[in-house]
C-alpha cells in the first residue's frame, strides 16, 4: 500500500491528507534516475580514466601490433634498400665501367625522394610518421628498382654490341711499327712548336717518311675527308661509335671518302706535312664523347711481326 502524506490544517484542527499530482511523481522519478544516471556516468568516465576497458584494450592492443608490423616493414625496406644500393654501386662502377658506359647520377637514381609531401594529411593521424616515412620509403625504393632496371636493360644492348665495341674501339698505332720513325710529340701541355707558347696537344705525333700509309685504328665511318683550316692540313675523321671517334691529320693524301665504312688496319691516307706542321708527321687523336684523351691508353703492345700479320690479314678481308 502506497505511503500516504499528511498536511495539519490548523482551520479544522485535524490532519488532511495530501494528495500528490501524477506528473509531479512522474518528475520526481525523472529526476532520481537523473541523478542516479549521472553518477553512474561521472563514476564511469573517472574508472576510464585509470582503467582501460575491455574495448579499449582490444583497440590497443590492435594499434599496438599493426605499429610492430610497419615498424618490422620499414626495417625490411631498409634492407632491401640496402641491397639495391650495393646492386647500384657495382652496376655504376663495375657493369657499366666494363661498357665504358657513363655512371648514372645519384640525383636520378634518388628522383623518387620528392613526392613525400602528398603524405603530409597522414601526419596528423596517430602514428602517422610511422605510415608517412614508410610510404615515402616505398616510393623511393619503387623508383630506384624502376631505374636500376632501365639500366640493366641498357647493360644488356651493350653486352649484346661487346663484340662489336671490342672492333671498334681504337686499339692499335695509325703507322707500322716497322715505318715509325719516332714519337716526336705527346699528348698534354707543349710549347708550340709555330707560335712558341704553352698549349695543350691533344695527340700524339708520329715522325717519318712522308708516303707512310696510315691505318685506321678501329672499325667506323669517314665523316670527314678534306682539307682543315684550322691548321690540320688534310685530315681524316672516323666516327666508331660508342662515343669514339679518331682524327689522323696533316696527310699527304687521303685514300677514303666521307660516309665510307672502315675497318681497323685499313689504309686511309698517307703521311704527309701539310697544314701547321714543321716537318712530316701524323698527328692523331682519340676523342671520347667529344673530348680529347691520351691516344697511347688504346695502343696494344705489338712487335712488328704482329702488327704486319694483322696488316696481311686486313688485306685480304679487304680483298674479299
């Protein structure tokens, strides 16, 4: 049975009984349950507070175990990258030296550094330069495979063509050994032997009799065949390829034509005194991608007897 209440009426003297309306119940009751349901909460968040709960701590323990992953997955690529940079040092400086092809740069093969930026959104997330370095990690190491592939392909043509740049490379004296009469020039800084200032020779001169044949020194094509005013007096320009091209000036005669193709030990010209010259000489020179090297790096060492065996061997390819 329902608690009833009593107000004292002091008119009649006599207790009355108070009668409560149901929405002010019902309100009581909110209230309650208001109030209870705040503790609860209040009671709830300070638990929180010191106390994860079971779904908290499934949610870290998540976080935790992908954080260990990219963690292990950066390290990996680390070492991958490892492994792609000793693959690129021996390709720049073994692969391609064999080729005497050019290193690739570093800049190039680093190119897929930049595009970090497009990850900044990420580093606001929580572990977000975790994802962030190991994104832009990938996408460097994506480039540098992508480059260092190119380049083995490019390895590849020029292992193909080996047989060929062995022919072509220049590799033998312009005169017979048994014609030379001496070196009298070398290749570096001179005196002029004209205008009697220092200057830089760029080949070397071979003295003799003026009639010497000379010979190319590795297979190519003529692409110049006339006189030179700039104090080459006749000259020949073969181009081998490859970056190679040789110069044999100062000629007597010229015995080929521009665009004819040569091969090594075949007579050219003969050895003469025109142009800027002071006596009968060859001057000749090795040009590698357009700049001048020292010619007596792509002479081989050969007696007499070989060098006129390889002669009466390029005569008779020529004959046939």
């Amino acid at each position: 049975m329902a608690r009833l209440k009593y107000r004292f009426n002091p008119h009649t003297l006599t207790f009355d009984v108070v009668t409560i309306p149901w929405y002010k119940r019902l309100a009581k009751i909110v209230i309650h349950l208001g109030f209870y349901a705040g503790v609860f909460i209040g009671l709830g968040y300070l638990f929180s507070l010191f106390y994860d709960t079971p779904i908290a701590q499934g949610l870290k323990r998540s976080n935790a175990d992908y954080k260990l992953k990219y963690e292990m997955a950066y390290r990996q690529i680390g070492d991958l990258s490892d492994q792609l940079g000793d693959m690129e040092k021996r390709d720049n400086n073994i692969y391609r030296s064999i080729f005497e092809s050019d290193p690739i740069p570093y800049s190039i093969r680093q190119g897929g550094r930049g595009g970090a930026e497009r990850y900044a959104d990420l580093r606001g997330l929580e572990n977000g330069n975790v994802i962030v370095n190991t994104l832009t990690k990938l996408d460097e190491l994506t480039w540098r495979a992508y480059i260092q592939s190119r380049s083995f392909d490019e390895v590849v043509e020029l292992a193909k063509n080996k047989e060929r740049l062995i022919e072509c490379i220049p590799a033998i004296q312009p005169i017979s050994v048994k014609n030379l009469v001496r070196i009298s020039d070398f290749y570096g800084m001179r005196i002029d032997p004209v205008f009697h200032r220092p200057s830089m020779h760029c080949g070397i001169d071979f003295a003799g009799p003026e009639g010497t044949p000379i010979y190319a020194t590795g297979d190519g094509v003529v692409v110049e065949a006339d006189y030179s005013f700039h104090g080459y007096g006749n000259e020949i320009i073969v181009d081998h390829g490859f970056g190679y091209k040789t110069r044999y000036a100062h000629l007597k005669k010229i015995e080929v034509k521009v665009g004819q193709k040569v091969k090594r030990a075949e007579l050219i010209g003969l050895l003469g005194n025109t142009g800027k010259s002071t006596g009968p000489h060859l001057h000749y020179e090795v040009i590698h991608k357009n700049i001048p090297v020292n010619p007596i790096n792509y002479f081989n060492n050969m007696t007499e007897e070989d060098y006129e065996a390889m002669l009466k061997n390029a005569s008779s390819e020529f004959l046939d």
